[in-house]
C-alpha cells in the first residue's frame, strides 16, 4: 500500500523496519505479525497482507477497520482479530504485535507466572496474564486466534497491561508506538530467559511494585536507543 501521507508512510516503514528487526534477533519466526494503528484514523490500522514476513515491503500493508476487515483483495492474516479487537478494547493501544517468542513460550504451558526479575523487564507489570482458551471453549480448539469471539477474549485478558499470553499457543505485546513494541518484546525474550535461568539456580527476587513503577519509567525512555542498534544491526547483516 502506497500513500502520500507522511504520517502514514513512516508507519509503514517502521512495520517493515520492525519486522526484520524482530526476526533478526529472533523473537518473530514464521507466523508473526506487527500491526499499527492508523496515524490519521483511529478506526483503521495497518497489517501486511498474508506473507512469510521476510518478505514484507511497504506495498504489502493492508488497510483494516476495527472489525478486522479491509476492502484489500489480497489475502489476509486468519489472526487479525487478535489485533482489530486490542485496537477497539484499547484506544491508547497503537502497535500490536503476535509472536511465538522462543523464551517466552514455555510461560504459555506452565504454571509458573511470567513476572519481571530486572529493570529492564518493569514494563511487564507485576505478572503476565495468561489467556486460557479452554474456559470458554473446551479442550478440542485449535489454540487459534482466528475468530472474534476468542479474540475479543484475548483482549480482555489482556485488560490494561503491555501483554498478554496465550495458552500453549503464543505472545501478545502491545504498546504506544511500534518502537516501543519492538522494544518491549525484545526485553520480554530476555526477561524469560533470565527468569528461566534464575528458577534453576535459587530463589528468585522479582520486582517489587515501587521498583517497577519507578524503573519502567526510566528504561521507557530509552526505546530510540534500542531501535537505532537493532537497525544498525540489519544493516551490518545486509538486512536493512
């Protein structure tokens, strides 16, 4: 999709730019996808057409309502909903992001919440919600998020935090911009890698509410630093 709004083509850039960021350092695989709200129209946002997203350009962004619908002819992503219904339940929300973060997937099967253990994990709150799919549906789902009904559920569960996972299935951050996204669910890989490690070795000290009240604050500022390395790593890998 082309447009001659500069808002609008930044937006565009920065979902490519966010996509190859995000499988280079390994976090996005296969069946990942980023969207944006529509800088210029809150009732739209902006997700690629269905593609192996190392293919992705900006002639590959589709234009969707709240609803999850576009006049695009070209295939869509079954779990758009996912991120149509975070866009209506949350208006602050303006990047949603689905991915199966390796390190962060054995927190969507097991019993041991996903809580933040350094400064750089503050933004996660004081746990992860889990979205269970079997409450309402039973246990012969798919683990899909391609309906609205499962989908507005995962919003719910989302509530007001940065994200949200889903049983056996995957992880959803959400943020104020898709730098801060690409941001969060780098630190969240990182955050499970290091509440993982520390669970083998003792008794683990998570955050406490003041420190990540006070430290979410100081690292938030810090999202163009993370996004100008990442980039600058794309172009050292012929990437960018």
């Amino acid at each position: 999709m082309r447009d001659n709004s500069t808002a609008r083509q930044t937006v565009f850039e920065e979902l490519v730019t966010a996509t190859k960021i995000l499988l280079n350092e390994g976090i996005m695989d296969t069946f990942g996808h980023i969207s944006a709200r529509d800088p210029e129209d809150p009732e739209s946002f902006f997700l690629a057409q269905k593609l192996a997203p190392s293919l992705i350009t900006v002639d590959d962004i589709q234009r969707f309502n709240l609803d999850g619908e576009t006049s695009d002819n070209r295939p869509s992503y079954l779990e758009r909903y996912i991120h149509s219904e975070i866009y209506k339940a949350r208006p602050d929300v303006q990047c949603v992001l689905h991915t199966h973060s390796p390190a962060v997937l054995p927190y969507c099967f097991v019993d041991t919440p996903l809580r933040p253990v350094t400064h750089m994990g503050a933004f996660i709150g004081e746990s992860v919600p889990v979205y269970e799919i079997r409450d309402k549906h039973g246990d012969e789902t798919d683990l899909f998020g391609g309906s609205h009904d499962v989908c507005a559920d995962i919003a719910e569960s989302l509530g007001g935090q940065t994200v949200v996972l889903m049983a056996r299935h995957g992880v959803v951050n959400v943020g104020n911009s898709v730098r801060e996204v690409v941001f969060r669910a780098f630190y969240l890989e990182q955050e499970a890698k290091a509440l993982t490690a520390g669970l083998q070795i003792g008794k683990v000290k998570y955050l406490s509410p003041g420190e990540i009240k006070t430290a979410g604050k100081l690292v938030g500022a810090q999202i163009d630093r993370g996004w100008n390395h990442w980039s600058q790593r794309l172009r050292e890998a012929g990437l960018a």
